[in-house]
DNA sequence: TTGACATGCAACCAAACGGTTGCATATAAA
DNA sequence: TTTATATGCAACCGTTTGGTTGCATGTCAA
C-alpha cells in the first residue's frame, strides 16, 4: 500500500505508467530514450515500480520488457477510495451545514 | 496529484486520514494524543494533508478543527485508476497469452 | 573470438523527508 | 492582568530520495 502511493507520487514514474500503458513491451534502452535523465536513472524509477507490483517485466535475450500492471490501483480503490466515497455524500452535506452555520461564528485574528 | 500522491505515502498521515473519517472536527492536539510522535510532528502532517486538500479544517477560537475532504480521491480513480482499469481486462488477456507463450521461449541465465 | 549492446551494481552527491527541540503568539480561563 | 492552553515558526539532524558516473556482466552479431 504504501510502495504503491510511493510508486505513483513521483512525476516521472507516472510518465513511465502512461507510456506502458500506451505501448507495452518497452525495453528499459526504449524508455530511456524518451526520459530527462540517464539510464539508470530511469533503471531505479523503473525498479520502485516493480517492487510496488506496478510493472511487470519479462525477460528476452538481453532485453528486459516492460508491463503495465493494474492491479495494485484497484487495491487502492477498493481499500481507499470506496470506503471515503461512501462518506462522500455525507461529507458534502456535513460542510455544507458548517458553511451555513458559518456566519455566526466569531471572527477573530489568526497566528501568523 | 503528485501532492495526493504523496500525501497518501506515509502511514501515519493514512492513519490521521482514518481517524479523521471515524471523527470529524478533531484539533491538533487531539490528534497528536493518539500519535506515536510529537505535537509539531503530528502538524508537519496535517500540513502536507491540507497542501494536498485531503484535509479541511475549521477555526473555532484557539481550536483548528480538522475535517476529511475526499474529493481529491475521486480524482485520482478518474484520472488514474478508472482509465486503467478499463485496459485490465485486455491487459490480463494479454498477460495469460504471453504466459501460454513462453514455453516457447528459450531459457537464459541473468545477470546477477 | 571479438566487439557492440542491454542491463546490473556500487559509490557518490545535493536535496527533500520525517522527526526533534525551543521559542513566539493568540486565545481562554482565573 | 496573570496564567494556562492551542497553535505556529524556525533551526537543527539523521535518513531517504532522485539523480549522477564508472565499471562489471551477460547476450547478440561479425
């Protein structure tokens, strides 16, 4: 869960999700190429993917290809986002009850 | 989104994003009673929620109430899990096919 | 066998993270 | 007004992150 937030809270590995998803089977040389940085650079991105479940890799010869894999996105929907959806609706109701008992409250100065 | 993200990537910001679903409107201090860790760690949390709008929060005098925003979860199926979940099906087809094919694929040894 | 290519591993570095402590300020209560 | 409470701000510190470079190893092609 937390390898997965991780995965997916950095820029350039989401970049790597969208162009395996665009094109799956892509050598790490072939994702390299179209990256802001080296190789290796992108070798280590490409590594926090896997250990998070996100990419799947398959060996041909010398070339390592490259895999989407979904799944890990529907543990956090399933685990996360279903869960505070259910109290979306509520929530909504809930703030919209505080900003209308907003105006009898007390304005006073802040902190900073 | 690379501030959802990343928001979500620390277990203790999850945890204060569960107690903030079980108990709307809890203070910092509240909050940093059941926290493994100091009052000022607790806040740089909630910082990075309220950056990343998971978390709403409410002046009541000296109080700072803290409330649970979900929207930006739903952003994220949309923009992320919705689009692949729809190319899951296909991509597990894929998958199962590619499987079924390397027993035609000759064996190498690797690297390490 | 030799050379080119794809990848892995390790060391290194600046910057960000996650936490602490100390102190300042605003509000509430006595 | 004085005192206690709730929060904010800033400095500091060890560890992790995100990137680099250099080199080693495995595989394909001449």
């Amino acid at each position: 869960m937390t390898d997965v937030f991780h995965a997916l809270a950095d820029p350039t590995r989401r970049d790597l999700l969208d162009r395996l998803f665009l094109t799956g089977g892509l050598t790490l040389s072939e994702l390299a190429e179209g990256a802001p940085m080296s190789r290796q650079g992108v070798a280590k991105h490409i590594a926090i993917l896997e250990a998070a479940n996100l990419v799947t890799t398959e060996w041909e010869g010398r070339n390592k290809r490259h895999f989407l894999n979904p799944v890990p996105l529907t543990g956090i929907v399933h685990r996360w986002v279903g869960k505070f959806e259910d109290a979306r609706l509520d929530a909504l109701a809930e703030f919209k009850t505080r900003l209308e008992g907003q105006t009898d409250k007390k304005e006073t100065k802040r902190h900073g």
